[in-house]
C-alpha cells in the first residue's frame, strides 16, 4: 500500500499541494511577523501565544513540503533541493559569519 502522502496527492493533485504549500507559507509569514510585533510591544498578543501560532505554522509547512518532495517530486528532485540547500547553507555562512 501506498504511503499517505502519496495517497493523498494521487487523489487530490499536484495542485492541492502547490495551493495548500503557498497558503501555509503565507501563514507561517503572518505567524513569524507576528513574533516580530510582540518583540517590538506592537501588539497585545503574548509571546507565547505568537510563539506558539508560528510553531503550528512551521509544522503545516513542513508537512506540505514533505508531501511536495516525497510524493510531488521525484527523487531527483528531492536530492537537488538537498544539494542547492547544502549550497545556499555555506554561502550564507560565508556571508554572514566569515568576519567573526
Ligand atoms: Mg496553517
């Protein structure tokens, strides 16, 4: 039997993926921004409660990405993300904290 990732995108599409991927990540924007207002006393929200929404966030996110590449995308395209990601990694290290 089929994993349920699988399942899910064979029955509602690559569509449902790519839209449900998009609208969680605007949600995980919102989320951390909303971080961002509490840090700076712009909102009456706790920081808990922000922590907490863009936790949520974080793992609806991580979920469509995990369908997106295991059962979106082949296996090609998983170990490209993997390579560009180990790429950007050490770019951004490099950028950022070779001055240390
Ligand atoms: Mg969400």
């Amino acid at each position: 039997m089929k994993d349920w990732m699988s399942r899910i995108v064979d029955q509602y599409g690559q569509e449902y993926v790519l839209r449900q991927l998009a609208e969680e990540s605007a949600e995980l924007c919102q989320a951390a921004l909303k971080v961002v207002r509490v840090m700076h006393g712009e909102t009456p929200v706790t920081l808990v409660e922000a922590q907490d929404r863009m936790l949520e966030e974080i793992a609806d996110v991580e979920i469509m990405i995990d369908m997106l590449k295991s059962a979106a995308l082949n296996d090609r395209g998983v170990e490209r993300v993997r390579e560009i990601a180990v790429r950007k990694q050490a770019r951004m290290i490099e950028r950022m904290l070779e001055n240390e």
